[in-house]
C-alpha cells in the first residue's frame, strides 16, 4: 500500500513537470521575412532618410533626421577643419560583435564586412560628419541579398553614431476587389485585390536591457491580445474587412544582441513575441503565415497599424 501511494505521489509529480515544461514559451527563431509580401520599407519606418535606412530579417537600421538635436548635438556646427581623419572614423565605424551577431541571427548566416568607402556628408544643422560604406557577404559564399552596403555614421570628434533599431513583423492580406473609382491614381486602379498589412513596430533601445520590472507570460500576452483586437478592430470596421480573422497560436521569447558592455562583452535584450495566425476558410497549399505582437518585459507592446496599399495615391 506505501510503495502503491508513492508511485501515485510520483506520477503526480511527473505529471506536473510535463504540464510546466508544455506551458513555457519556446524560443521565436524564424528570423527570415519574405520581402516580396511586405510593404515598402518607408511606409513601415517613415521617418528616416531612406539612403540610410535598411532592414535584415525582423530588424529595421535607420537613423533618425533629428537624432543630432536628441544626441545634444545642436550647440555649434561642425567645421571641415575640425574632422576626425579618415582612418579614425573608418576604424570607429567597423561593425562590433554585437552588431555582426545580431546580422547572423537575422539572416541566419554567418556574414563578414568589407570596408568600400567614406565620405563627408552633411547631417542637418549639425554640420558634417563621416558615412563610411561596409560591403556584407556571406562567409561560406552564395548570394547576396539586399542590401549588400550597409552605412554607418561617425561624428567629427571621432565618435560612431549608433542605427535605431525597430523588431517588425508584417503579413499581407488581400481585400475584396474594388468599385472603379476614376479619381484613384491610375498606378492602383486596376488592382484586382487591394493589399494591406497589419504591421507591429517595436523600437529597441539600451534601457531594455535591464528593465524595471519584468511581466509574465500571462500578463504579456493579455497585452498583446488587447493591443491586437483594437487593430482587427479597425480592420473590421474601417476597411470593411469582416472576412480576416485571426486565432491565438503561442507566446514566444525572443533574445537579440544589441550592444557590447565597457568590458566589451555583447548584451542582450529580451521581447516577448505574441503570435496570431489567420483562420482561412478554405484549405491551401501554402499555410498562413504568422503575425508577431512584440512585446518588451515591461510591458510595452509594439505599435500596431495597418498599412493600406490604396494609401500610395
């Protein structure tokens, strides 16, 4: 009877390992997106130069027009007389180990730089600045995705001007086709089926490092779930679009290198990424693909917007 309730005890326990084990977010590693379903990348990311603006998997690089002002920069122009050499900024400016890690998780292939060129430019009323040019190539050779040149930004008094980083995901959906309307552009008005894309936008910064407080996965998730029914919302209501609906599929946890500590060791940030995927009503051949609500540990979700293909007009 003892060793009877032990194994029962036992079981017991087993049995709550593997529901904890079941119920724990797995890691999100599908870094790759297919860029011939995305919208263009200024009208995810519409406040930045598009020369200096690229994206690798999940992840936007752009530079802000006014992060000179946001970098206490705005005291005095700079003079050409008082540029940092080439070489300086040509060193300063080689991508670090955090950044060449965060390239290989996105692209999922270990790539290497190759420094091309610098030049001066002018950077608002800041004055000038160096932008030195990097060529990407995969390291155990094959083709070269866009882009290829990567740019990167470095001060007069020598100093490297770090990319804003923003985690996206997008989906594409295609609305009912059109009524003629003669006053839309003529590019789109023989749009069989009008295009939009819910799109998540979450910007990374170093104070994420080490947040003040951290949510659960129940409380993330919760967040996201709001977050996204106020956009269905509007994709309902606004577009005229009742037919898109989406079903909860998982929570995520997602770890990206974001910057390399004083003693040079690479840091990390953790997101959250809450997936939703699209009920389709009659079978495919192609799966639906899914839509990422990112999410930081404090709790702040990413911005969720639709992006209507009509808009372009």
């Amino acid at each position: 009877m003892v060793l009877k309730r032990l194994l029962l005890i036992l079981s017991a326990l087993c049995v709550c390992e593997s529901a904890s084990v079941a119920q724990s977010a797995t890691g999100f590693s599908d870094w790759k997106m297919n860029t011939e379903r995305m919208p263009d990348l200024d009208e995810i990311e519409r406040n930045t130069p598009d020369s200096l603006t690229f994206r690798l998997g999940h992840v936007i690089f752009a530079y802000e027009p006014n992060d000179w002002k946001r970098r206490g920069r705005e005291q005095k122009p700079t003079k050409l007389e008082s540029m940092v050499r080439v070489g300086k900024a040509v060193t300063v400016s080689e991508p670090d180990a955090a950044f060449q890690e965060l390239v290989n998780q996105q692209l999922q292939q270990k790539q290497a730089f190759q420094f091309k060129k610098a030049r001066l430019s002018q950077w608002g009323e800041s004055g000038y600045q160096w932008e030195v040019v990097w060529k990407r190539f995969p390291v155990f050779g094959g083709l070269v995705e866009e882009p290829e040149r990567i740019k990167m930004l470095v001060t007069a008094e020598g100093t490297l001007i770090p990319h804003d980083r923003y985690l996206i995901d997008t989906v594409q959906l295609l609305l009912p086709k059109p009524e003629f309307n003669p006053q839309q552009n003529p590019r789109y008005r023989k749009t069989e089926h009008p295009r939009i894309w819910p799109c998540s936008k979450l910007k990374l910064a170093t104070g994420d490092l080490t947040p003040e407080r951290r949510l659960n996965a129940s409380a993330i998730e919760a967040r996201a779930r709001m977050a996204f029914e106020d956009m269905l919302k509007t994709l309902h209501e606004k577009h005229k679009a009742e037919s898109f609906q989406f079903r909860f599929v998982n929570v995520q946890t997602a770890r990206l290198p974001l910057s390399l500590s004083t003693e040079g060791k690479i840091e990390y940030v953790d997101v959250w990424a809450v997936n939703f995927q699209e009920v389709q009503n009659q079978k495919s051949k192609v799966p639906p693909e899914l839509f990422t609500v990112w999410v930081k540990q404090d709790g702040t979700v990413a911005e969720l917007r639709l992006i209507d293909e009509r808009d372009r007009n």
